[in-house]
C-alpha cells in the first residue's frame, strides 16, 4: 500500500437522512458548514436525501418518496389551467 496517499483530518460526523430524521454519527474528512447536537456534544451535519433506514433495500419496502421532483411535476400537471 502506498503511503501518504490517505487523509489524517478523520473526525466525527453526523449525517442526517433528511427524507425519515434519522442521525447517525460515523467518522469522515467531509466538509460541513452546518453543525448538528447530539446529545450535548455538537458535530458537524452532513445532509443525506437516502440511507440505510430509508432505501427500499435495506428498509423491505418498495415505495421510494420523489423528493425532487415534486414542485416539477405539479407545475407540469396544472400548466393547462394556466392563461
């Protein structure tokens, strides 16, 4: 294995699956402006759209929450009514 070639600023992270609320915390280099406290000890938050808790994979369900493309397709759905 070649030296030199992995990161040493490893720290604790939590991110946050933004589709259920769920926040768990992990080591990571990520960078993060925003800041989240968990249990009284305040970390720096990385956002997620999907993790374990929330992919039909992992979870058995089969049903996967657009949440993208909302706003898109309503506007798309009632562009007809529009003058």
């Amino acid at each position: 294995m070649r030296k030199g070639i992995h990161p040493e600023n490893y720290r604790m992270v939590a991110f946050k699956d933004m589709s259920n609320g769920d926040v768990f915390l992990t080591r990571s280099t990520a960078n993060s402006k925003e800041t989240l406290d968990v249990e009284g000890v305040e970390y720096p938050l990385i956002k997620l759209e999907i993790s374990r808790t929330s992919h039909p994979y992992y979870t058995g369900k089969m049903k996967l929450v657009d949440t993208a493309g909302r706003i898109d397709k309503f506007k798309s759905k009632y562009a007809k009514f529009k003058k």
